[in-house]
C-alpha cells in the first residue's frame, strides 16, 4: 500500500467528521494528496434544479461545493492541517458514487464514517459503508464516530495466501500510520466440542501460519508481535480480541460482491464490519 491520494467521503454526521479528521492525519503523515468528497443524492440535485429559479446543474454543483468548503472551514479543517485538501461534490447513490470517484481518481484509500444501523434500517434505507466495502477495488478504512490518535492494528488472518496478502498491506498501513501491529487467527471449534475440552495446541494450519506471519513482519521491518490464536466463533473471538487489547483498527480481507440489507446472511467479515467496535480496514480479495 502506497498512500498518494486520500478519498474521504463526508457528510455532517459526526462519523463523516471523524472520517475527514482521520484522513487528514493520515495524509500529513504519508505526504498524500486528500480529496474530501460530498455525495448528494441524485433526487435532491434534480429537485433543487427544478424550483431554484432556473439554476443549471453547474450552478448546483458550485452552490454544494460552496457548502462543502464553509463546512470543512468552520467544523473541521483547523490551520495546522498541511496536507493539500481538495473539495470534490458528486450526485448519485453514494454506495456507487464513492467507489467510481476513488477509482476514476486512482485513489490509494478511502475513508468514510460508518454508522451503526439497526436490522430494520439496513432492509429499509440500506447502509452505505457497507455498500462502499463490497462494491471498492481498493482498501477501505471506516470510522466510528468517536475516535482518539490511532496507535494499534489487528489483523485478522484465515491461515491462507490471501490472507497473507492482507497482512502484508496491513503491515504498510501500520508503518504509514506510525502504528504498531497484533495478528489474530480463530481456529473454528468442532461442532460436538466445547472450547473448553479442545486441545491447547495449534492446528497445524495455525503453526503454518505462524511462521508465515512472522516472516512477513520480519521482511516489512515490523515488531515480532506473536500471533494469537483463538478458538471458538471467528465474529465473537475476534471482538473479544480488539476489547481486550484495545487496539483503533482492525484490518481483515473482503470480498466483493454480495447482497445488500442482511448482513447476518453474509460473509465473516462482514459481520466484522458491521459489529466492531473500532475503525476497519478492508482489504479487497
């Protein structure tokens, strides 16, 4: 990963805040160009074209980038901000608008605030983040509302090739952040086992991958974190893990693609997405 231009999709909700602060802290500290991009519904550009006294869609365009800027000026941007920021507005469905903005801009990251939605809410209205993770050809990291200083990743690893290419951008991630990195991997328990009466040694696939990881961490300059090994429900020990360490990110592997609305029928690392309690990093598969 190679960070040289930041897309941080924002709007006022106090996630669309943290997602812009987050962005801007990361291109000062990887010296990336970060375009703050507004998505307006498709719907409301066409209405306000309509009963705004024969504004042309340009005259749209410049009032929301207008907006945009006094916004930015006033809520978030402060004078010691000094990467170069660019404003960009777009209309459309923002799950869709997002991603084709990053891609046309050859965009390295894109940050954007991720709200929790009940079950409900998800059916109803949808749910952009998760819209924007199955939908982006390049890493995405989301933001709570509420976030400090990011100082720690976990990576969630599945013991495979892919994994490790997920470990290996995780890695970049974390050096550009100036971060430092934990490894996790959940053996799955036997359906007729309790966690309690299965064996304390690792499956051969997680001593593979042990070794593996240490290799990588070795070859990308990184402190030799040992890797935890789980068992038990991949979603429930994997939260565990970020309550117990604390840590601000957790980087996992996704895979496009996918309904929308029913996260419960989805992939593990969707439910990730949705439940964890602190920023994600997805990484396209």
């Amino acid at each position: 990963m190679h960070l040289r231009h930041i897309v941080a999709a924002a709007d006022e909700s106090d996630a669309g805040r943290q997602a812009v602060r987050t962005a801007i802290a990361l291109g000062s500290r990887s010296s990336a160009k970060v375009t703050v991009l507004r998505v307006a519904t498709a719907e409301a550009t066409h209405r306000a074209v309509s009963v705004g006294s024969g504004q042309s869609e340009n005259g749209i365009d410049a009032i929301a980038h207008g907006y945009l800027k006094r916004w930015l000026e006033a809520d978030v941007l402060s004078p010691n901000d000094t990467p170069v920021v660019e404003l960009a507005t777009t209309a459309g469905i923002p799950g869709i608008e997002i991603c084709r903005f990053a891609e046309d801009e050859h965009a390295d990251l894109v940050v954007l605030g991720r709200k929790q939605h009940s079950r409900m809410m998800r059916l109803l209205l949808g749910d952009t983040a998760d819209a924007v993770a199955r939908r982006s050809l390049i890493p995405c990291l989301f933001t709570p509302p509420r976030l400090g200083e990011v100082t720690e990743v976990l990576t969630a690893l599945d013991g495979t090739d892919r994994g490790i290419n997920v470990l290996i951008e995780a890695c970049d991630f974390a050096r550009i952040a100036a971060t430092t990195l934990r490894t996790i991997t959940v053996e799955r328990t036997p359906w007729s086992e309790s966690v309690q009466v299965v064996s304390d040694l690792p499956v051969a696939r997680s001593s593979t991958l042990r070794t593996k990881v240490q290799e990588v961490l070795l070859r990308k300059n990184m402190e030799a974190v040992p890797l935890a090994i789980r068992r038990g429900d991949i979603v429930e020990r994997v939260i565990a893990e970020v309550k117990e360490t604390g840590v601000d990110v957790l980087a996992i592997g996704y895979h496009r693609g996918g309904p929308p609305g029913v996260l419960e029928a989805g992939s593990t690392a969707r439910r990730l997405a949705h439940v964890a309690p602190c920023c994600v990093l997805t990484i396209p598969l």
